[in-house]
C-alpha cells in the first residue's frame, strides 16, 4: 500500500509534464511566429516609408526647379501667393 500511493502520483504527474512541455513548446512556436509577422510588417513599412520619402524628395526637388526658374525669369514668387485670412 505504502507503494501504491507514490506510484498513484507518479502516474498522474506524467501526462501533466507532458501536457505542460507541450504548452511549452506551442508558446515558444507562437512567438516566432509572431516574432516573423512582426519583423515582415516592419519590412513592408519601411518600403512604404522610402517611397513616401522618395515621392517627397521628388516634389520637393520639382518645386524647388519651378521656383529657381520663376526667380531666374525676375517673377515675385509672392505674387503667386493669397493673402493669409485675418486672426482675430
């Protein structure tokens, strides 16, 4: 009888070691998938970030040609602009 009871708990322990190396095993899958997903969202918002910064550069390299040339030509670049609204 004196055996029966450690045998008893033994018994019950192993199917909990199990249970709990493969719990184990399935958070640590987890987090490299999530770990993968988090790196290739960065990935695709830092190539949504060089585009951005790109088309910026462009616009701002286009505006800076068109008011070279009007200044070039003796145009007021001013004169393009509106009057800013009254702040009371």
């Amino acid at each position: 009888m004196r055996n029966l009871i450690p045998t008893a708990l033994l018994a019950l322990a192993l199917p909990l070691a199990a249970c709990s190396q493969e719990t184990q095993q399935n958070a640590e899958k987890t987090a490299e998938y999530a770990a993968d997903d988090a790196a290739k969202n960065a990935d695709a918002a830092g190539e949504v970030l060089e585009d951005v910064a790109a088309d910026a550069a462009r616009e701002v390299s286009e505006g800076a040609a068109a008011l070279e040339g009007k200044l070039r030509d003796g145009d007021d670049p001013a004169d393009e602009l509106e009057k800013a609204p009254a702040v009371d």
